[in-house]
C-alpha cells in the first residue's frame, strides 16, 4: 500500500531545478534589461548565458544526453518540446542582437524570452500527477518571479554599464510585491500531500522576510546591487524548493482490491492525499 501512497518523484532533482532558475532568471533579464535600456550586447550575453545554463542542466539529466534531439519531435503535445524550439529561436535572434549591439533585436528577444518562460511555467502545470506543480497558480508564480529576478539582475548591471534607471529601484520594489502576492495566495490555495505543504510553509517565512520585505527596503534606500542580488536569489531558492521538496505525487485510488481467480473482490483503499469521493 505504501507503493501508492504520495512520495517524492524521482526524476527531477537539482538539475531540473535549474533549467528553472536559469531560464526564469535570464529571461526575467532580457525582459527588463530591454525595458530599462541597459546595453543590448550585454543583456543579450547575459540573458542567454543563463538561459544556456539552465539548458546545460537539463541536458546532464538525461539519461542518454546524446538522444537530447528528441526533444524537438513532439511539439503538438510537449510544452518541453515547445519550450526547446522558443529557444533555438531565442538564440537566433538573441545572437544577432549580442553581434549588433542591436536594442531593436533586444527588444524581439525580450518577446521570445517572455514566451520561453511562459513555456516553462507550462511545464510544470501540465505534470498532472504531482499536485504542487499543477496548482493553478503555478504558471503566474513562476512568471513573477522571473520578473522580479530580472528586475534585480537589471539594477546590479546599471550601475557597472553607467546606466541612470531612475524607476528600476521601486520597479524592483513592485515586482517584490507583486511575488509576494502571488506566493501567498499560492501557499494559501495549496492543496497538496503533507510534505509539500510543510516544506512550502518552511520556506515561507524567510523566503517573506529576505526575499521581499528586505530588498525591496535596500531598494527603496538606494542600496541598488544588495537589493537585486537577495531578489534573485530568493527566486532561486523558491523554484529549486518546488521542483525537488515539493513534487510530492498524489498518491493511488483503488476502488476495490483486486483478488485473484474467482475471489471476492475487497474494499477499496485511498492511499492518496485526498480522501474524498
């Protein structure tokens, strides 16, 4: 019975986590680099690298790496699958925009980043049998987070590049805001196995405290690159802790116990997190 009962899933640990993290980060920064005017060449360097390293993650999770191809073969089904095809994309025109110091093909990088996330946020909504994941905020979670990422990312490279962003502080300090919203409302909505729920209450309080409440007041005080900095990394430590403590499954319904020859047929068992009907 244990066998159906609610356990972590296995296929995802840290590496998985950071194909989240990179991506989220770096397309969090070509958005907002692109729409703070910071230099095109470096946002687009930058932003890519990340993403690249999230990528690189994922490929060292495959099981045969060199199979990684197949990953492109089923785009009418695969939000994976679409989310490798954004990137080739994102990289074609992300490379010119590096090439060309180009704000222009920055700003079309942007767009396609904003997709790439979007694909990512997909995903982990579309794995059904893990309840944290699926939850229907999810998707709004992790493009909060990457939003407030790369406006942390933008203010730590505005200073070094000479680039005057009167609004990027309390834009930083929105974007904060609006992923504290998102993740309460989250926590408060999740209906998921005990160890998801604990390990997202765990995560709650420091996560509040210096993930948001603490740099968005260094941000408000001018303390530009300490304020990004403890932005990103909360959304780092947010998404690593989805993906690899809180991807609990949901657990087996049985509705009766199966018996062999012409037995009796036994009572059902609920294993699972849900006990209702």
């Amino acid at each position: 019975m244990s066998t159906h009962s609610p356990h972590r899933q296995a296929s995802w640990d840290w590496r998985a986590a950071g194909n989240f993290i990179g991506g989220g980060a770096g397309s969090g920064l070509l958005v907002l680099g692109f729409a703070a005017g910071l230099p095109a060449g470096l946002v687009a360097v930058a932003g890519g690298a990340l993403i690249g390293l999230g990528l690189a993650c994922v490929w060292l999770e495959i099981g045969k790496p060199w199979r990684a191809i197949n990953v492109f073969f089923h785009p009418q089904t695969s939000w994976m699958t679409r989310e490798g095809i954004v990137a080739m994309a994102l990289y074609a025109v992300g490379g010119g925009a590096a090439l060309l110091n180009s704000p222009g093909l920055l700003g079309l990088t942007a767009l396609v980043a904003a997709g790439f996330v979007w694909c990512q946020g997909r995903i982990l909504t579309q794995a059904r049998g893990i309840p944290a994941w699926r939850a229907k905020l999810t998707l709004p979670l992790i493009l909060a987070t990457a939003a407030a990422e790369g406006a942390g990312l933008a203010l730590v490279l505005a200073g070094p590049t000479g680039t005057e962003v009167p609004w990027l502080g309390q834009g930083l300090a929105l974007l904060l805001a609006l992923r504290y919203l998102v993740w309460r409302a989250y926590v408060a909505r999740l209906k998921a196995p005990a160890d998801a729920t604990a390990a997202a209450r765990r995560l709650d309080t420091p996560l509040v405290l210096a993930g948001h409440l603490l740099p968005a007041v260094l941000a408000a005080s001018g303390l530009a690159v300490p304020a990004g900095l403890l932005a990103v990394a909360a959304g780092w430590v947010l998404k690593y802790v989805l993906v690899t403590r809180m991807g609990l499954t949901q657990g087996f319904t049985l509705p009766v116990t199966p018996a062999r020859g012409r037995g009796t047929a036994g009572p059902g068992v609920r294993p699972g997190w849900e006990t209702g009907p």
